[in-house]
C-alpha cells in the first residue's frame, strides 16, 4: 500500500519590513535637511537686512541726527490657527529685544526690531492632559513706521514683514500629578515668517529720551510643523503688548 502524500509547505519567507512601521524614521531625517536649508535662507536674508539696517544708520547719521536705538520687552499672547480648525488656548509669553529708528522723512521710518519671543499654543490632550507647545524664536522684524507728533505725545503705526528663526521647541503635557516634556524641534519649522501690524503712543520725556508702548498682532504664514502626508496646517496668530524706551543718536 503506498505511504500517503504528505501536502508540501511553501518555503517559509522572510518577514518584509512594515513600510508604515518606517516612516516615522524618513520623517524624522528629512526636517533635518530642510532645517539646513532654511538657516542657510535665513542667515542671507539677516546679510541683506544687516547692510540695509547699516546704510540707515549712516544715511541717519547727518547733521539732524534723528536715529533712534532702545529695548522692548512685553507679553505675546500666543495662539495658533489650525486648518481645519479646532478649539486651542492661548500660551502667555515673553517678548524683549532691542529696537533701530532711521527716519525717511518726517512722518515715515524704517524700524528693526531684533527680539527673543515665546510662542506656542495650548490644547486638551486625551486622557485629561493639557498639551502646551512651547516655541522659543529669535526674530528680526523689519517694518515701516508712521507717526504724527504734537509734542509730547506721539501715535504711530507700523507694519512690515517678521521673519524668526526657531530656537527650541517641546511639548509639555500636564496630568493631574505629573509632566511630561517632549522635544519637538524635528518636527518643527526652522522658520517661521508672518506679517507684523500694529499701533502705538510715545511719550517724549526729554529732547533725547522717549518711552513707547504698542499693541502689535503678528499673522504667521508658515505651516509650522513639519509632517509628510499630512493635508492638516498650523500657524501661529500672535498678540502682543510692548513698552519700550527709546534713545536719540547724536544731539
């Protein structure tokens, strides 16, 4: 009688490698090289405003002198818009930073305003966690102002572009009875680029020294995180409030 056949297994193959299970790891390689090339950007855009901050300075530098250098400091009520949109609460920052005056006539200027500002925004997490994206940028305004005078006071506008360069970034997520902090640069923009509006009193103090104070809203461009496959978008909305003091060059 013959042996009965025995069924034969197809050969055993090796496991594949899961393409989903990759992809985080070509996300995480691939901010790294646009971050390069957005500081490389950033830092011939910061060449061309430097020279023009420096021919404004020189050009300023005549017999009237009326170029004005000083600090800021002040709280950015941070926020973001997301696309599509859902509810988010606002993250108080800080903001302070340094100011250029060079006039161009008597009622306009070309103001630069580097500054360090904390920007972020706040939402519920899962879990009863609260989320907070904290974002630290150097930024370097570059705007035109317009005043009018009566002395002592002054109103003036101002409005221009705001490019930042991200310092760190992390999301801190609060429990009832822990925290959790998490590094998030490489899922972050390098740069961050919006449009700067506001309005703002002077008070001159003396023929040399002038206190200010503004309320200033920042409109963000840029999708701030980087995350390939993704049709959702992020970008910061900003509100700040600023007092500074104010110095004349020369006499």
């Amino acid at each position: 009688m013959p042996a009965p056949l025995t069924p034969s297994l197809p050969p055993r193959q090796q496991p594949q490698p899961d393409s989903i299970a990759q992809r985080p790891a070509i996300v995480a390689v691939m901010p790294d090289k646009e971050d390069k090339g957005g500081r490389k950007n950033f830092r011939q855009w910061l060449l061309v405003v430097g020279g023009l901050v420096g021919l404004l300075l020189a050009g300023g530098g005549g017999a009237q002198s009326q170029v004005m250098v000083g600090v800021r400091g002040g709280i950015n009520i941070a926020n973001q818009s997301f696309d599509p949109p859902f509810f988010t609460g606002v993250r108080h920052g800080l903001l302070i930073g340094g100011h250029i005056q060079a006039p161009l006539d008597s009622t306009l200027s070309v103001v630069f305003q580097p500054q360090y500002v904390q920007k972020g925004v706040v939402i519920e997490g899962a879990a009863g966690a609260l989320v907070t994206a904290e974002f630290n940028y150097l930024e370097f305004p570059l705007m035109l102002s317009a005043r009018y005078r009566v002395r002592p006071l002054m109103v003036f506008a101002v409005a221009g572009i705001n490019p930042g360069v991200l310092m760190s970034a992390a999301s801190v997520k609060r429990y009832a009875d822990s925290t959790v902090t998490i590094e998030a640069g490489a899922q972050t923009n390098t740069l961050d680029i919006a449009i700067d509006v506001g309005v703002g009193v002077g008070y001159q103090v003396t023929n040399q020294t002038t206190i200010t104070g503004d309320i200033r809203y920042c409109f963000g461009l840029t999708d701030i995180t980087v995350e390939r496959g993704s049709s959702s978008t992020n970008s910061s909305r900003d509100l700040r409030i600023i007092a500074g003091a104010l110095f004349r060059l020369g006499k």
